[in-house]
C-alpha cells in the first residue's frame, strides 16, 4: 500500500473530490481525518468510507467540523489529528466554492471576497506549522483548477482565487522545502461534480464536452489518484509542482 502508516488531512472531505481522495487514501493504508463545514456531511462521509474498505475501522477516519476561514478552527483542527492520530504527513487542501458562471462586468465586490476568503486562505500556514513541528517534513496538495492557469470567461473571480494559489504554493514550496515539506498543486478541468455543472447549465456543459478529446469529464477518481501519487513518496522530488489534470481540454 502506498501511503501505510501515513495520516493526512483532507479539507473539503464531504465534498465530491474530498470524499473519493479519502477513499483511497484510506484504501492506501492511511489513516484519514476528514474536515469540512458540513457537519451531517461528514458523519454520511464517515458511515459510508469505513464499511467500504474491508483494512480501515473507525480508527483510521476522524471528522473534524471546520470552516477552513477561521483562524480557531483550523489551528484546533491540526491539532486534533496530531494528537488523536499521532501525527501528519499530508494535507489535501482542497476546501473550495465556485458559482454560476457571470461576466466580470456584472460581478460584485461581496463574491470577490466571499470567493477569495474561502479558495485562497486553504490553511497552508497551518498545515505547514504543524509539519515543522513535527519534524518529519510533509506533503502539501492544493486543489487548484485548470482555471488557475488559463482564462476562464464568466470565471473571473473564481480563476483570481485559483492562479493565487499557484503563486501560495510556489512560495511556501520555497520556504518549506529546508524542513522537507513539498507543496505542490493538482488542476482539474470540469469534474463531473454538482460543483461543475451548477456552474455552466446544461447547453455550456453539452458544449464543453464536445472540444474534450477523450470524450468525457474528469470522474472524482481520476483526481484522486493523482492526489494519491503528489501524497506518496513516489513523488518525493517533488515540490513547488503543478500537476493539470484536465484530459488537454482546450475550452474552459
Ligand atoms: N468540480 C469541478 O469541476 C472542479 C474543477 C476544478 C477544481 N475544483 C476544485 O476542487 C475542490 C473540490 O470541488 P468539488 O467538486 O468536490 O466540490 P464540492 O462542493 O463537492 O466540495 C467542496 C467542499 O468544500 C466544503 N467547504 C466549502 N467552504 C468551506 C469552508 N469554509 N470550510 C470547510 N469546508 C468548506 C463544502 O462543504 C464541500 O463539502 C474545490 O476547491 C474546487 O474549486 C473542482
């Protein structure tokens, strides 16, 4: 199993994405703690992962109810799985929020900070605080977007919060290699997600797969996987990296 042994955190777990990268982290050997806002979310979350992996019981998955803007909650948060899991490896950082697509000439100044609050704070200080402490080095994945390298019209507010990212990541790459933690961001193109389709409708989305060369969406799984591989040691030359995920679309 390519990550035994190993403890990770997992923002966004109730979510889509969070919740396929937990499975197979925990299908990996790791042991999971899954935070997110939604608390019922979370306890579905939890019911449904640990059943499901005949090697994982309840002591592998901790939930923690976190809003990952706040100070309090994601300081507590580290804490927690340090000392109810022992220790820390990696952190999916990956809570995120998008909207129905908009022209930047009808958006407003409260999405941007409602946005930008959410999508770009994703608590790599803490994560990277936490690390150090420990004194064992760290992976730090970060869920950007495509959008976070490419302009996305009607995404203007989304893709700001998503390029900044890229340059968080580079820098705490920098800053947090001497104490070998790696950072390092994953860009999905539209996964086929509730998130995704909300956000361009049904005639865009009809569309957008027409110019996919593979003929389909990103599926949960082909992210997580990815993120399997940024949090295992196979990756361990690693840092400062940014991996598209986006089947070389061409039309977001
Ligand atoms: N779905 C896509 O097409 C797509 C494409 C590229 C990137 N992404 C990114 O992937 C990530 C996950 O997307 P998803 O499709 O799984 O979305 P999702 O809505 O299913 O999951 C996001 C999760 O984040 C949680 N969350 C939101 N705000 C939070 C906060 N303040 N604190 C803690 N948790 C919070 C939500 O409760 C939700 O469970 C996001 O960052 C998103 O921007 C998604």
């Amino acid at each position: 199993m390519r990550l035994q042994g190993k403890v990770a955190v997992i923002t966004g777990a109730a979510g889509n994405i969070g919740l396929e990268t937990a499975r197979q982290f925990l299908r990996e050997g790791a042991s999971v703690a899954l935070v997110d806002l939604n608390a019922e979310a979370l306890e579905s979350a939890k019911t449904q992962l640990v059943p499901d992996i005949p090697t994982t019981n309840e002591s592998h998955v901790l939930v923690i109810v976190t809003d990952s803007t706040s100070e309090d909650d994601t300081t507590r948060m580290f804490s927690e799985v340090v000392a109810k899991l022992g220790r820390l490896d990696c952190a999916f950082l990956n809570a995120g929020i998008s909207y129905s697509s908009t022209p930047i000439l009808d958006e407003t100044m409260d999405r941007f900070d409602k946005v930008m609050n959410v999508n770009v704070r994703s608590g790599v200080k803490y994560a990277g605080m936490a690390m150090k402490e420990l004194g064992n080095g760290g992976s730090i994945i970060i869920t950007s977007s495509i959008a976070g390298l490419r302009g996305t019209p009607g995404m203007s507010i989304y893709a700001t919060s998503k390029f900044a990212l890229r340059g968080l990541s580079l820098t705490a790459a920098g800053e947090l290699g001497p104490f070998g933690i790696r950072v390092n961001t994953v860009h999905p193109s539209g996964v086929n997600t509730p998130m995704f389709h909300a956000t361009w409708g049904p005639e865009k989305i009809e569309e957008l797969k027409k110019a996919m060369p593979l003929g389909r969406f990103a599926e949960v799984d082909d992210i997580a996987g990815v993120v399997v591989f940024l949090a295992s040691d196979e990756s361990k030359f690693m840092t400062g990296g940014m991996l598209k995920v986006d089947g070389r679309s061409v039309s977001f």
